[in-house]
C-alpha cells in the first residue's frame, strides 16, 4: 500500500518566490514500501503528475527529507532536483519537482482510488498491482 496527500499551491520553505507563484500541487505526507517495492513509488509518481495535469496545475512537487530519498526518487522516479535547502534547525531538505502531464488513465483506474477533498488537501490510496484497489465513482 501507499498513501499520499496533495496540497494546493504548496509553500514549502526554499522554493522562490517565481516558483510560488506557478501552479503547483504539492506531495505530503508520502508513505510507500521500502524497497525493493518501487513498483509503488512508481504509480504514486504516475498517478500524480495526471492529477495535477487533469487539474490545470503546471509541476508537482515535493520537500524530501533525506539526500538518498531524493536521489532515489531522481534516478528512479524521474524528479528533478531542483536544490538543497537548510532549515533554521539545523536540518535539509531537498526540493524536487515534476512537470504535470496527462498519462494513459486505463492502468490508473484500477489501482488508484481517489478520495474526496479533505480540509487538508486530496488523498489518494494506491495498491499494489497485484490487489487493485477497485475505483469508487464520484469519489
């Protein structure tokens, strides 16, 4: 299983002003398997950049904690790294981002379940591919 919540317009701390202003969706709260399941991290990855490109919005993006979570999801996801940022306490994160595009929506349907809009932002659940998650109509 994986989950993730959206968040519209994002304003994570490091992204500039210009970027803030794009129309951008944001990753939060991002839980999939530990590898080797990236078939997961995959569809989340698939199934957002649809979403925001279904949605009008230009990137997807996201704040990773870890510099060998962000390669990982660079050299196996396709995310951009757009730069390093430190916070006042000490800590790093790293900023990346993937245009939106629209994809094939049949492989989706039957793995993705989107959920209603919450006060926090738009959940999403993914499924292995293995035991589909069946999609809810109008939800």
């Amino acid at each position: 299983m994986a989950t993730t919540t959206l968040i519209e317009q994002p304003k994570y701390v490091g992204w500039t002003r210009r970027e803030m202003a794009q129309q951008a969706i944001g990753l939060a709260r991002v839980i999939t398997a530990p590898p080797p399941e990236h078939s997961l991290s995959w569809l989340l990855t698939y199934w957002a950049v649809d979403y925001a490109a279904r949605s009008e919005y230009e990137w997807v993006r996201v704040c990773v904690p870890g510099i060998r979570l962000a390669d990982r999801w660079c050299t196996i996801l396709g995310w951009e790294h757009i730069r390093s940022h430190h916070l006042a306490e000490g800590r790093t994160v790293h900023l990346l981002q993937r245009p939106a595009e629209r994809r094939p929506s049949s492989s989706l349907t039957a793995l993705v379940e989107d959920r209603m809009p919450s006060p926090h932002g738009h959940a999403a659940s993914l499924a292995s591919p293995a035991r589909p998650v069946s999609s809810r109509p109008g939800k």
